[in-house]
C-alpha cells in the first residue's frame, strides 16, 4: 500500500519562487532552467499574479535555498556565462500528470480560481479538452490520495465553486483577498509581455556580469 502523501507547507515566498518556475518551464522554455536574476523578474511580473509582489535576490535566494532542502528545485549550470539555474521538480516528488501541475500551479499564482476561471487561464500550462477535464482535475486533487486542492464555500451571487490549494496549510477564507473579479487574459499581448519581461532579465545579468569582467 502506498504511503499517504505529505504536503510541505510553504510560505508565500517559496510558493512564488516555486510557482513561477512551474509556469516558466512551460511557457518559455527557452528560457528554463533560469537565473536568479531572471526567476526574480518573473516572481514580481504584473500579469498572471495575485497578488503582485516586489521581490528583491535576497527574497528568491532564500526561498531556493530552503526548496532545495526540500528537494522542490534543483540546480542546473547552462549558458556562456556559466550562471547557476533552477528548475523545479514538482512532478519528481508528487505523482502528478501534467494537467494537475498546470492547475496547482494556477492557484499558487493567482489564487483561488472557478472551474471556467481555470479553464480559461490554463491555455498556456496545458490545453483542456472542456471544463468537464478541468473539474475532473480538480476533483482528483481533491482526493484523499492526492490532496492537493480544497473546495472553498461558493460566495454570495456566484454559481461556480472556488478551488484553493494546500500547499501553505488550510487557507484563510476571507473573500475581501479575491472581491475584485481575476484580470481578463488578454493572449498574445500578456504572451508577448511576458516573454519581454524575461529576456530584459536576462540581458541585464549579462550586462550586470560583462561590467564586472572588464572592471
């Protein structure tokens, strides 16, 4: 028989760091495993974040650190400047398919989310075949052999139940966090955003790295 699941609880820096590395091994592969400087960017972006933070190296080094203890991320050397990257191991250490990662790594980003919330926001992570995938998803991480997610009590005038993860304990329920309605995807544009955001990252540690060599 297998042994029950146990979830690490995770504070909301290490579930930032980790998060993004989640997303980023999906959408910008070209870009993954990535760099201090790089994952620090993408752990403060101001899309497909809730709530947005501003963290400085120190912040995300820390949080490495106490990931990689937890064997969550490992490191990676790549690249001409022989930088130390991260990647993360998620489906390594939990017994989870590709569609439980893209959904566990939404809630850890943007927060408690609908079935037709997720849905919409998953295209990038994984494609859904309908939003019944999604809630049977939603339904096995909810299990008791992979207890990854929680069903939030449904809120005044919405008909669809939110969904939240457990990987900082039993969340808060305080609607007050999530009154205003998720930011509308805007596609190719955020893609697009995003993408900009990591390549700026990464030129300005090479930039950051060439000025200290001929210093």
């Amino acid at each position: 028989m297998d042994s029950p699941i146990t979830l690490p609880v995770l504070d909301v820096a290490e579930l930032r760091v980790l998060g993004s590395l989640m997303e980023k091994s999906k959408t910008t592969p070209d870009y993954y495993p990535m760099t201090i400087n790089s994952l620090t960017a993408a752990c403060n972006q101001k899309t497909s974040r809730r709530p947005v933070v501003q963290y400085d190296e120190d912040t995300v080094a820390q949080a490495l650190n106490t990931l990689k203890r937890r064997g969550l991320i490992s490191t990676a050397t790549g690249g001409s400047i022989r930088a130390v990257k991260f990647k993360h191991n998620f489906a390594i250490v939990f017994p989870v398919l590709p569609s439980d990662v893209a959904i566990i790594c939404l809630l850890m980003l943007r927060g408690p989310q609908t079935p037709g919330e997720l849905n919409t926001n998953s295209g990038r992570l994984h494609e859904f075949d309908s939003i019944e995938e999604v809630q049977e998803t939603l339904d096995r991480l909810s299990s008791p052999e992979l207890p990854f997610l929680m069903q939030l009590p449904r809120r005044p005038g919405q008909k669809e139940m939110r969904y939240a993860h457990l990987l900082s304990g039993v969340p808060d329920i305080n609607d007050e966090d999530f009154d205003d309605a998720p930011a509308k995807s805007h596609g190719g544009l955020e893609a697009r955003v995003v993408k900009l955001e990591t390549e700026l990252a990464e030129l300005r540690e090479a930039f950051d790295k060439l000025m200290k060599e001929l210093s």
